[in-house]
C-alpha cells in the first residue's frame, strides 16, 4: 500500500482538525470583531510561552518565532469565522543548531501549542533517527518507516540528524527510501502530520541541496544558537535549583571555569553537558558528605555544593 492510501484518514475528527479551528468554528457576520486575548487564554499559548522562559535560557529569537507561528494560526482561526478560506498552514519545520541547545524541548512545546490550537489531534512527539528509519538489506526500510510514521500520525514526528538519512557515498544505501515516503506523507498527509527535522546547520543545508523537495516541505526554519559561558552557568543554576541544589560562591567561580574549558572540547554540547557535569557535581557532594560517618550535616549542607564537587581535586602520583 502506498503512504498516501496507508495514512488516509476521512473520519469528522480528522476533519475538525484539519482545518485548525480547535473547535471555534462558529461563523461571523461581516460587521462583527474579534479580539485574540481570549483565544490565546483559551489555547494557552501564554503558557506555554511561559513554559519556554521557564526551561529554557536565551534563545530570544526561537522563543519569537514560537510566538509568531502561534499569532498565524490564531488569525488564520478568526479568518475562517469570517468565512476568508485559505490552504492549511505549512507546519513541518526544520531546527538546526549543536547539541544541548533546546531543540528537542521546543519541539515538545510546539506539539502542545499545535494540538491546543486544535492543528494535530494530540501532543504526542515521535523521536527517530536514521536507525529507526532506514534498514540494513532490502525490503526492511518501508516497514520501518511507515511504523514510526504509525507512531507519529496525529502528532509531531522529530526525526534528529536528519542528514544521515542520505548518503551520497554509499550507492547501495536505502535513505532514499525513507525519504522519498516521507517525503509523499508530508504533502498528503499535512493535516494529520508534522515533521520536524533537526541537526547542525552546516550539514542539514547539504542535505536540502541534495534533497530539494524535502527543502519545500519545510516553511519553518529555527536557528538555536550555542550558549555563551553566562548562559551556561545560569543553565547550570536553574538545574540545581530545580533539585533542591545551590552553588556556594566559589564553587560558582569553578563551574564557570570548568565550563569554559569544556566548550574548547571537540564535542561539548552546551546545557547537555553542563547537565553531565552536575550530576557528577552531585555524585561527589553525596560521596564526600556520607564518607564522614560522624559528623552532623545541616540541610544547608546537604544542598551547598562547593568547588571540590565541582571539580574532582587532582591526585599526584
């Protein structure tokens, strides 16, 4: 069976959605207004903006995009009212951007405001990379990829490293393949699907080069720059706090130290290994404070990290 025919879907709730009204349909005279303050609290985009600030550190431009692609379906809801058709909104989107920056969390939030302003049936997202995708030997890629694609239907599909699908040195890899269906799903089946491919910029341009009907299925394009060493150290902050953990002032001194020398590493990847970092942090904290038998801990303590959990002290041969 073709994608086409394997994701058809004719059924009233499909059609609900497709247009993207969340179920605000009624029409409107011609002398009639609106106002957006209720339809956003209604669709709680306010929060889950809110949610992004909260998560997330920097990222402005990201965040504003979130915002924008929330107000276009918000007037193209209030356009339908008014009885002003015109063709879905492309949703499929690409973010590009190293690792440990945010991609996947924005993609989280983005298949929540999707399935709250009613354009997906649920907030559901479907992790993939090429090995989920694409098989060894012939005849394994289609099933592999029309069961993620099950998977996915009604919800957002984030497919990470994207670029791997395709392999122009390899004459007898099967990424072709999975492209190409996807590739059909995401015309046909826009209503029912969103994809969103991710990966560092520089190589998911190549892969649009070589690929350009994926190119023209995206009408999104978010860029997640790296952080820089203060918004890695307020990261790291946030990540405590949310354990019930803090920084003493000079272990706060270390963690910028340490995480300046590690984004000289080949293969830093920003809040995720800042993450990392910490919870070695808290390993040594744990380590250190239950090795004293004797001694009486304040709770303090047990939340204070110092330098010497931060960095692991050197031992001379």
């Amino acid at each position: 069976m073709s994608a086409v025919g394997r994701f058809q879907s004719g059924n009233a709730k499909t059609s609900r959605l497709r247009r993207g009204d969340g179920g605000r349909s009624a029409q409107l005279r011609e002398d009639a207004t609106v106002t957006f303050a209720a339809e956003r609290e209604l669709a709680g985009i306010d929060d889950i903006i809110e949610q992004l600030n909260r998560q997330l550190v920097g990222l402005a431009p990201v965040k504003k995009r979130v915002e924008e692609i929330a107000a276009l379906l918000l007037v193209d809801q209030a356009r339908q009212r008014y009885g002003l058709t015109a063709p879905r909104p492309n949703l499929h989107m690409c973010f590009t951007g190293a690792p440990g920056t945010g991609k996947t969390t924005v993609a989280l939030r983005m298949a929540e405001l999707l399935h709250r302003l009613g354009y997906l049936e649920s907030a559901t997202l479907v992790h993939a990379m090429r090995d989920d995708l694409v098989g060894e030997y012939i005849g394994q890629t289609a099933p592999k990829t029309h069961r993620v694609l099950d998977r996915a239907m009604g919800g957002v599909l984030f497919i990470d490293e994207a670029y791997y699908l395709y392999r122009t040195t390899d004459s007898k890899d099967y990424g072709q393949e999975a492209i190409d269906i996807l590739l059909q799903v995401m015309e046909n089946n826009r209503g029912d699907l969103v994809v969103i491919l991710a990966g560092y910029k520089d190589r998911m341009d190549v892969f649009f080069e070589s690929n350009p009907g994926m190119r023209s299925r995206i009408a999104h394009h978010l860029d997640f720059a790296s952080y820089d060493i203060g918004e890695l150290s307020a990261i790291g902050a946030m990540m405590l706090e949310r354990s019930a953990y803090y920084l003493s002032p000079a272990a706060e001194e270390a963690l910028r130290s340490e995480v300046a020398r590690m984004m000289t590493e080949p293969h830093f990847a920003n809040a995720r290994t800042v993450r990392n970092s910490l919870e070695l942090a808290r390993l040594r904290h744990a380590h250190r404070v239950s090795s004293d038998l004797h001694r009486e801990w304040t709770r303090d303590e047990l939340m204070r990290l110092e330098p010497v959990d931060i960095v692991e002290p050197r031992t001379d041969d």
